[in-house]
C-alpha cells in the first residue's frame, strides 16, 4: 500500500483510533513512523500511535511512497488494515 492509498481510505475515520499490527493473529502495537524518501516504516514498540498522529506524519511524506511496518527489524509492506471497534488492524 501507498502512502497517498492510506490517506484516501482513512480520511474519514474517527482520529482516535489505534493502530495495530495483526500478524497471524497476534496484535502488536504501531508506536513509531519513520519517513524516508521512498518508504514510511510504521514500527512495532509499546504504546499504539492514534490515527490522526499517524496521518499527521504522513502528510510530510510523498504520495507514492510505499507504506510498510517494521516488526523488530523484518519489514514488511502493509497490504490492507481492517477496523475492529475503536482500533485499525494492519496487514
């Protein structure tokens, strides 16, 4: 997924939400956004980033970029997320 993707699919969405990662169904939290030139890494840490933080940085950032996740060094693009209540799951 794409920076510019993400941005038009959650524009809409309430700011609160939490951002996880869903990896075989376990739920790990997106605590960090690193910009690069050509790649946003959201990484894995301790306390989930909201939406509006999330999309807050990515405004800086180049539509096409791709959107990815840091899980403890394994990067891995993120395909799709799915709303689950108060929280935004990423795969």
């Amino acid at each position: 997924m794409r920076v510019g993707d993400f941005q038009s699919c959650t524009f809409n969405l309430e700011n609160d939400l939490k951002l996880y990662l869903e990896d075989n169904g376990q739920l790990f939290a997106l605590s960090f956004l690193h910009r690069f030139e050509s790649q946003v890494n959201l990484v894995v840490g301790e306390e989930p980033l909201n939406l509006a933080d999330t999309l807050y940085g990515l405004k800086f950032c180049q539509p096409d970029a791709d959107l990815t996740i840091d899980n403890v060094g394994q990067i891995q693009p993120v395909f799709g997320f799915r709303r689950v209540q108060d929280q935004l799951y990423l795969r």
